[in-house]
C-alpha cells in the first residue's frame, strides 16, 4: 500500500496528519463518554434474616442469573434498614437489596432506584385469646412482639401502634422478630405477635396452622390506607391458607405493605435488565394476594424509577 505522506514536507504532513488526530481523539472520548464498558461477572445483594422470604427469593435470582453467566453472592441482614445502609455505603459491594415499603430514605438513597415492587407483604397480627379482634387498641397493655430493634418490621409496626397512641406502652413492646416472635407466642411468653412478611413465609404459615392462635381482622384497614400511602387493603379468602381445613374459617382483611427490589442508580444497565427479567420470571405469576402478571409494578415511589 502506497504510503500517503511519502514525498510530503513536514508541514503538510501535519496539514493531513493533524485532522485524523482530532478524529481519532473524538472518536475514543465518545467511546469513553456514552460507551458502556462490560459488564461485571459478579453482583452481590443484600437480603434479609437466613431462612427468610428475602433470602429464599433471592436463591431463586441466583439460579436464574447463573444460567446468564452471572455470579450472585447473597449477604443476610437484619433486614431493610441494613440493606439500605449497605446500599448507602460506597465501600459495600451490595448493589442491590430488598426493602420494604414504608422505609424512608437514608443519607444516600438519591442515587438509588427502584427496579419494582415484587409482591404485598401483609401485617400479621396473631394472637392468644377467646376474644375476636379487630383492632389493634383492643391489644393495650398487652405484651407484644413487635420485631427487632433496627428491623423495617418494627419501625413500621412503631408508625402503626402511634398512630393508635399505643406506643407508650414501651414495657409490653418486645423486640422479637421472624421465627422468635411466633415461638414466644406459641410457648404464651407474648400474647400477640405483629409480624410483617409474605404469605409463602414459614413463620406465618406456621403460625396460621397453629392451634390456639388467631389471625386478627382489620375492620379499620380502609383508614389505615388512607393514613398510610404506602399501605394497601388485601384479603386472605376462605380456606386460602388450607382448604382441606378451611384456614381460615372466614375472609380475613389485612392491611400490606409491598417488599421492593432497590439498587444503585450505578449498578451497569445490563445487570439491571437481567435482574429485571429474573425478577419477572420469579413474582410474576398468581398468588394468594396477586394476580398473574400483577408484579413486579410500581407500587412504591420512595426511590427513583429505573
């Protein structure tokens, strides 16, 4: 091939030479500018308590991505607060968690995003008695499992007890949480137990076959949906827990909250669209609270849509 600049003087060799530098140099600061680089092969999530509905969901994610080449490593929480902390913390490596609705932002949360809420999860109220209850003051002065200090069980069980001037009552408030909150109600060391979490949770479903304890009915829930944005009015039907055994015996109105899937707004925009197809592939069909195709949805709008 003919060299262009044979016979030319230094002078028109920078003449022609020069243009093709600023291109050149152009052209890799576009690339840099609005080119994506590869994506990481490696994404880690924070979930919740082992043996949790975070923590077996987020399992589920991870045989999902796998088959995309992708390594999830799964870190266990307290719970949503810690999530959003470690979100907030630049030296984490989570880029992505589950939080609970109702959770207000921390110092940091402006650069995340939400990716959807991924299904309701009620407010539980179980209880010890021979009484019907159907709202909450009826439970005054009584020892109840709230969940752990730190938790979004307890911080969003706190708005709801104040909201009913309830949250004096500091000695009967136990921070007992998840599968400690329901022993202590089984063995009569609590007398109710208000615990946050889906309807495949081990713990509700534990406590929903139990003999002796009650699922209280909330006859005020439409209130609570209007005090509360990020609150929404469901119902557990008639033998959806157990037709055999007709759990429960009546239709049972709870008030639920949403468990959303967060992440930084710098997480690579691939991994956000695997994550958001995985998250399609895992809440997407019918369920006790849902409909087909009803989630992932935009239910909570603490955080930035993605």
């Amino acid at each position: 091939m003919k060299n262009p600049f044979a016979g030319k003087t230094l002078k028109e060799r920078l003449i022609v030479g020069i243009p093709f530098l600023v291109i050149a140099i152009a052209m890799f600061w576009v690339a840099s500018r609005f080119i994506e680089p590869a994506p990481p092969r490696t994404l880690y999530m924070s979930t919740g308590a082992s043996g949790g509905a975070y923590q077996a969901y987020a399992e589920k994610y991870k045989e999902i991505l796998a088959r995309q080449g992708i390594t999830l490593e799964l870190q266990t929480s307290t719970g949503s607060l810690q999530n959003l902390e470690r979100l907030a913390d630049e030296d984490n490596p989570v880029t992505i968690a589950f939080v609970q609705g109702g959770i207000d932002t921390p110092v940091g949360g402006e650069y995340n995003m939400t990716l959807g809420s991924m299904y309701y999860e009620p407010l539980w109220v179980f209880y010890r008695s021979e009484e019907t209850y159907e709202q909450l003051t009826q439970l005054r002065g009584k020892r109840l499992a709230i969940g752990t200090v730190g938790s979004g069980n307890h911080k969003l069980v706190m708005q709801i007890l104040t909201a009913n001037d309830m949250q004096g009552d500091s000695g009967n408030l136990l921070p007992l949480g998840g599968n400690d909150a329901a022993e202590a109600l089984l063995q009569g060391k609590v007398d109710a137990a208000l615990i946050i979490a889906g309807a495949d949770s081990t713990v509700v479903r534990k406590l929903l076959n139990a003999d002796h304890v009650r699922l209280m009915n909330f006859a005020q829930a439409d209130a609570y949906v209007s005090m509360f944005p990020f609150l929404y009015k469901v119902t557990l039907p008639r033998g959806g827990a157990s037709l055999p055994h007709n759990l429960p015996g009546r239709d049972i109105t709870l008030v639920a909250t949403t468990a959303n899937l967060i992440a930084r707004d710098s997480t690579h925009p691939a991994l956000v669209s695997l994550i958001a197809g995985a998250a399609q592939e895992v809440h997407g069909k019918s369920g006790m609270f849902q409909r087909a195709g009803e989630f992932p949805a935009i239910k909570d709008k603490t955080f930035q849509v993605n």
